[in-house]
C-alpha cells in the first residue's frame, strides 16, 4: 500500500512546519489531516495519525503514537513511548511521563466472537480496532462480519479517558478505561488507575488509592484536619472542599459568601419575630 501522498515528515515540508512554528524530528511522521498548534515539538519516530488534535505548545516525545480520535489540548508534555489511543482526551496542562499507559479497553481479547458489535467502537466506520494496531497493516478480510462481540458485557469495549488540565501522570502509570483523572491530580509513578481520581488527589499503589491532596504549585500538601478549607503553606493558595476534590478560591470570594449567607439568615429571623397583624 503506498501512502507516500498522505504520509508528511520533515524533511519534505520542512518550510510548512517553520511556517506553522511547528518543530518535527525528520524521523517522526505525521499523517494528513491532522491538525497540530503552533510552538509545539515532535520527537523522533513519533507517529500522529490522521485526524488526531494536538494543541499549541506542547512537548511529545520520542516514539509516541497519537491515534486518530485522540486530543491532546495546550500546554501538554507527553515523555517517551506513550501510546494515546482512540478515545484520550488530555486536556490543556497536562504532564504524561514517559512509559504512561492508557488503555481503553479494561479486559480486552484477541478472539474474535460472533456476536451483536459493540456499538461505542467506531460508529462511523465500523473499524473494531484501535486505529494505531493498523498501522502498517491492510485491513483484515471481513472485519465487518467478524466484530469482537460485549456479549452482555461492556468491559471488553472501548471506553473514554479523560485527564482534566493540570494533572499528571506519573512514568509508568497505568490508566484503565471509562475514568476521569480531575484537575491537577497527582497520579505517581507506578500506579495503576481505575477509577475517577478527585481534583488534587496524590494516588498511589496498586490499585491506586489516595495517599493525601497536594497544591497547585507542588510544594507542600494540603492538610485539611476536618475542616472544609485550608491554605497552602508555601505559596498561600486557598482550598475548600467540593465535589470532586477540592477547589481553589480568593477569600475575598469566601467572605462575600458568608456576609451574604449570614445576611440571608437574620433576614429570616426578624421574619418570623415580626408580631402578628390582627
């Protein structure tokens, strides 16, 4: 199969790409269309698919691939041999390190069963495999008539993950399907993911379970002690407790509440000791 008229790498369009402010190893190889931000770096045999979304300034690795329904917002590093499959969102901010792995499927098999397809797997094109294990491969004979079937069970579909700005994830992590990794989470490195991480939660272990929350500015943890708000010790940011994790706010913000709240219940007390009218 040639691909040579759809398959741009640098040293072909090297003036589009200086033009755009984007910068491209002469290795990697960037399948059209795909739309890429300006200032944003890709490393070496880096592989980004047709039709992925990569935001502006960000930093990708050495042998990355970014599959077709991919999304990669601003801002975003992703380290060394990260595979982003079908169904990632990585919204602006966010930090992937090296070895992270997203799978979106959480208990996949290579058998394929006859059976009812799985209707949230490529609707369009009724393609039932990720799109980067095509790559390089021609499309299996009647693939259409030999779908993986959920036979009642979805675990074996694919499912989203989204990771919220600001949060990281540790080298090696691993992130199973149908999970929302929230803002600024901390996901260390090692552990393994399978259920929504709370803004601003350090997860451990395997499986991980959270081991405490931690600033914005990662320096010093957040230390509630029953209380519904706290400060960070060193750069005096300012926390209350909300759903999903914490929450950061100006006290300023705070004290307009509570006047408000407080001037709302007096209200209501001179209410009901008004006397009665005959």
């Amino acid at each position: 199969m040639d691909n040579s008229t759809e398959m741009i790498d640098r040293v072909e369009n090297c003036d589009d790409y200086a033009s755009a402010g984007i910068w491209c190893h002469e290795t990697a190889c960037v399948v059209q269309p795909s739309t890429i931000g300006q200032n944003t770096s890709i490393g070496p045999y880096t592989h980004v698919m047709a039709g992925a979304s990569i935001g502006a300034n960000c930093q990708i690795g050495r042998n990355v691939v970014i599959a077709s329904k991919a999304v990669i917002g601003d801002g975003v590093f992703i380290g060394h041999n990260v595979v982003i499959e079908d169904g990632v969102r990585l919204e602006s901010g966010v930090y992937c390190g090296a070895g992270v792995v997203l799978t979106t499927r959480a208990r996949p098999r290579s058998e394929r069963l006859s059976g009812k397809p799985c209707e949230s797997a490529h609707k369009e094109d009724s393609e039932f495999i990720p799109s980067y294990l095509a790559i390089g491969r021609p499309k299996p004979i009647g693939l259409r008539e030999v779908a993986p079937s959920c036979a009642g069970i979805d675990d074996g579909c694919p499912k989203a993950i989204v990771v919220r700005e600001g949060a990281t994830l540790g080298a090696n992590a691993t992130l199973i399907g149908g999970i929302t990794v929230h803002d600024y989470a901390m996901v260390e490195a090692g552990a393994v993911v399978t259920n929504d991480v709370p803004r601003y939660a350090v997860m451990s272990g395997t499986p991980a379970n959270r081991t405490g929350w931690l600033c914005r500015c990662t320096e010093k943890s957040l230390n509630f002690s029953g209380c519904v708000t706290t400060v960070c010790p060193a750069c005096y940011r300012h926390y209350r407790m909300s759903n999903p994790g914490p929450e950061e706010y100006s006290p300023g913000e705070e004290r307009n509440n509570h006047h408000t709240s407080s001037f709302k219940f007096l209200t209501r007390a001179n209410k009901k000791s008004q006397p009665i009218k005959c």
